[in-house]
C-alpha cells in the first residue's frame, strides 16, 4: 500500500516514525478521517476547516492545502474505490524528554484505506464513567478518554459509551455525535460543551427539514425519545437501541433511517 510521508510518497512498510516523535510521546497532533466515494473524497472542505482550526489552536505551522491532490494520487495508485483517507499531522521529533516545546518540523501522514461503506446499524450505550473535559476545535492524537470509555462500554456488554461532562451534561459518544428526536424535534449538545464537532454532525443539521435545538441536556431528556442515534464517518448514521444501564430506549428507527437515506445520497452524487 502507498501512503505519502514525511514530504514523500512510499510504500507503508517503508514509514518510519522516531521514538522521539511528540505524537508517539505524547500524543502532541491532530488528524481527520474522511470518507471516499467512488474515488473522491466527501465533505473534504468541512475537513480541512477544521484540521486547519486544529492546526492553529496547536500552534502547528504545517501547509494542508495539497493534500487533496497528494489523496488523489493515493486513491488512483492503490484503486480505492470506496474507503477513508485518513490524515495524522504530529509536532515532530522533540529533543530533551519532558513537554516542553522545542523547535521541530511538522510530519503529515497520509493514507487511504479501502472499505466499504458501512451498513445501516443498531447498537448499545453505556453511560461512561469517563468524563468529556476538551474543547478542542479538531481531532487530536491523544485519545485515551474515548479509549477508556470504550473499553467500559465493551465491558458492560455495548458497543458504544456516552460521555457526559463533569457536571453530566450530555456530550457525546465516544466515537461520534448524538442526536435524539422527540416529537419531531431534533436535539443535540451544543457547540459550547467539551466534545468535537463532527463533520456529519454539520451534514445532518443541515438536511433536516424541521426544527432543531442545540442545548445542554441531562440524561433524563433522553427518557421517551423517539429515537436515538450517533453520526460519524465510520457508520454515517447508527441508530441506538438502548442507554444503558438506565434503560433508555428510543421507540422507532423510521426517521433515523431517513437521515440516514438523505446523507447517503448525498454521498452518491460526488
């Protein structure tokens, strides 16, 4: 397989990554994952957007603007048909062993992975001791709380976990966003609480044909929901079958399923 790296395209199992890169010490990047669709990429403006806010925040002095040619390339030379193209950017090689910031050169990876696009799923929650503290604009190498939490959530027998803020404020999944519908009202958290912004997230709120309010809500108004269901890049939209261990359930997945059915063709026009 080629990826590109480091300024040069290559096969992967040439890469190679310095133990004294930041992101392999610290997690110190951030990344984007974006879908392909019979060989183009999707949605990869709102990407860039908010890899450029990441790289920015981080103080990541690294130029972006080539990467949808340099993931062409990739497409076409590894015959990616449907897949993801995923982009890591890490600070680079650091001298000394402690944070500190020295002076280093950014390193962008980029990869294409070919997958199909995924089916129409229902999964479980489980309402995650892990807490949601960052704000952060993007996507970053360190994800240890999304991975505690998923473990948590394997361990209690569901698929998923649902992250709330330190004051149990409702967040968001630790693989994505969180929608519910309750009398044809569409309901998310809002923009200001510590979780990330999803680019699908953006596409659904978009396609929506009523009303929708973002907001800070509890677990309880998720109780007699409609539905219930998540959005990332990985399942475009996952119904929810159940919050667990509360019991939580979503009555129907028809509109769910209808989100679902406007994103997609969505996709199968680029």
């Amino acid at each position: 397989m080629q990826i590109y790296f480091n300024g040069q395209f290559m096969a992967d199992n040439e890469a190679q990554v310095s133990i004294n890169d930041r992101s392999y010490r610290f997690g110190d990047g951030v990344f984007e994952t974006a879908l392909i669709y019979n060989g183009k990429i999707w949605d990869w403006p709102r990407h860039a957007a908010r890899l450029q806010k990441g790289l920015e925040f981080f103080k990541l002095d690294i130029d972006i603007k080539n990467i949808p040619q340099i993931a062409a390339a990739l497409i076409e030379e590894n015959n990616i048909g449907q897949g993801y193209v995923r982009v890591v950017i890490s600070r680079g090689e650091t001298e000394g062993v402690g944070y500190k910031v020295t002076p280093t050169k950014p390193v962008m990876l980029v990869q294409v992975t070919a997958k199909p696009l995924p089916e129409f799923q229902t999964i479980k929650l489980f309402v995650s001791s892990t807490r949601a503290f960052y704000h952060y604009p993007c996507k970053t190498n360190n994800a240890l709380h999304y991975t505690m939490a998923l473990m948590e959530a394997e361990s209690e027998g569901c698929e998923n976990a649902v992250m709330l803020s330190p004051d149990d404020i409702i967040c968001e999944t630790a693989t994505g966003n969180l929608f519910w519908i309750k009398d044809n009202m569409l309901y998310t958290p809002s923009t200001d609480l510590p979780f990330v912004l999803g680019t699908v997230r953006a596409a659904v709120l978009e396609l929506w044909p009523g009303e929708a309010q973002e907001g800070k809500f509890t677990l309880d108004d998720l109780r007699n929901a409609d539905e219930i269901f998540m959005t990332n890049v990985g399942g475009i939209v996952t119904a929810v079958s159940e919050v667990a261990p509360l019991g939580i359930r979503g009555n129907s997945q028809n509109q769910t399923m209808q989100i679902r059915k406007n994103l997609l063709a969505k996709i199968y026009e680029i």
